[in-house]
C-alpha cells in the first residue's frame, strides 16, 4: 500500500514509518500545516493516517489550550477542504485519538462504547474525533485510534522517567492510586496497522491488563533494580505542569475490548514482561 503519514517525526510516527516500510508499503510523509501540500500527497495513497497534535506534556495556559485544540480540529478540517478539491481521495482515514476520550476515574472501566468524560481533554478527544469524521464525508473509510500511555525508551512518558528511575530517585506519583492504562510501543503500531489494513470505527490502544501507578512504578524499580521510593508530590507537579499535571495525577481504567474482537493479539499484555523487553534490549 502507499500510505500518508501526518506527525511522521512524532514517537509514534517515527515507529509506524519504520514498520510500514519494513513490511513492504511505500510510506509518504507530510505536514497539516500546509494542508494543501497535505491533500495532494494524501491523494496519491491508499490510506492517510493523523498522527499531528499539539504536545500536552507541557505546562498548560489558555494558549496552549487553545494550540492543543486547534491543531487537532482546524487542522484537519483544512485538510479536508483541500482533499475535497483533489480528483482523488485515500480510501481510508486513521486519526490518533486519545483514552482522555472517557474522563479520568479511580473506580470505573471503560471500554470503546463507553461514553465522553466532561473535563478539558474529553472535550479535546470528542472535537478531535469529530474532525477526523468528516473523512466520512468524503467516502473515506475513519478509524479513531484511541491511544494510552505508550511504553519505549525513545519517547514518551518512559523515556523521560527512565533516568530518575535509575539514579533510584523514582517512585510513584501523587496518590499512587491513579490507574495507568498503558501500552507497548509495538502492540501500539500493532494497532495502528490493524486501523490501516481495515478495522474501522473505534479502537483502544491499551494494553489489557492496566495497573495503577504505586503498581507501575514499583514494577518499573523492580526492572531496573533500583529502589522506587521517592513519591513525587502533587503540588510539584501542578508547580511544573499547571492544568497539565491531570496527566499524571488523574488516569482512567480502559480495556482494548473492540480492539481484540477485532483480532489484535497483544505481544505484551503485562507490564512486567513489556518494561523488561524495553529496558533490557
């Protein structure tokens, strides 16, 4: 297949490029913030897949804000309207989503029917999908990929906890009590090339067995044989992140409940055996 990607350089993108290659498909690259340019590589391919979107993991203001909104919604809807104008069309759009779709929660489990939350990145997530739909519109077969906490020691929340974790200053945040619904950086492509080749619809990117951070942490300690002691306090968080520390402070329960009735097999399904494949490689 010749396929589109948008957000290429992201730690996700940089991952589904090598693997798509590496399986045999011509892989494109381009950004929404030339969404013309966008459209006409987008119309040359089988399948165009969104990856681009503000970073949350900074600290948040009402510029931000509006920034992590924005190049979720507008951007895409640019896109859209340029495709509109090309003679052909990619017969199937795969938008990155996130699990901030349900809202954050220590007690309940979602799942892919399960309905929006009512904070800040609910509300990112519903007009982020939204956008995505107007693929629809447009004949495009749409799958949203709604994606956890991605596991890999070259990007994302690891990397970053990685060297605490081994000068043994790491340990859980906050409560501890807050759930991670987390994933493997492969199980992650795993899904995104599931959503490419033809599951449509929804699907949870997330491991099925999530922990919660006293839990994580305490694994991770244990991976890298180090002490996972030092809590990090809330208010230091709120201190370096603003709004933005509901990422770490808050979490939500989400199974892959469509994502495996759909087929996809997990290669790491515990968190144990995916942070000792990921450390120890």
């Amino acid at each position: 297949m010749r396929i589109a990607v948008f957000g290429a350089t992201g730690f996700i993108g940089k991952h589904l490029v090598e693997s798509l290659r590496s399986r045999g498909d011509e892989v494109v690259t381009a950004s929404l913030r030339d969404p013309t340019q966008a459209a006409r590589a987008a119309a040359q391919c089988d399948v165009a897949v969104n990856l681009a979107g503000e970073t949350l993991a900074q600290r948040w203001n009402a510029d931000v804000k509006r920034r992590i909104v924005e190049s979720r919604t507008r951007a895409p809807s640019a896109f859209f309207d340029a495709l509109r104008e090309q003679q052909s069309r990619p017969a199937a759009f795969v938008s990155a989503s996130a699990i901030g779709y349900y809202g954050t929660s220590e007690t309940e489990t979602f799942t892919e029917s399960s309905p929006p939350g009512n904070d800040f990145l609910a509300s990112v997530c519903v007009q982020w999908e939204q956008a995505a739909q107007r693929g629809s519109e447009l004949g495009m077969r749409v799958t949203c990929v709604r994606t956890g906490l991605v596991l890999g020691a070259d990007g994302g929340a690891l990397a970053k906890l990685l060297p605490l974790f081994k000068a043994g200053t790491g340990g859980r945040v906050g409560s501890g009590r807050q759930w991670y619904s987390w994933i493997h950086i492969d199980d992650a492509i795993g899904v995104y090339r599931m959503a490419i080749d033809g599951a449509a619809g929804v699907l949870n990117a997330t491991a099925p067995n999530p922990v919660r951070n006293a839990e994580f942490s305490s694994i991770l300690g244990k991976t890298l044989r180090r002490p996972a002691s030092l809590p990090a306090p809330p208010f230091m968080l709120k201190l370096a992140l603003g709004e933005g520390a509901v990422l770490v402070l808050e979490g939500q329960r989400v199974l892959p409940e469509r994502t495996q009735a759909e087929g996809y097999s997990f290669r790491f399904p515990e968190l144990e055996a995916a942070l000792e494949d990921i450390v120890h490689v």
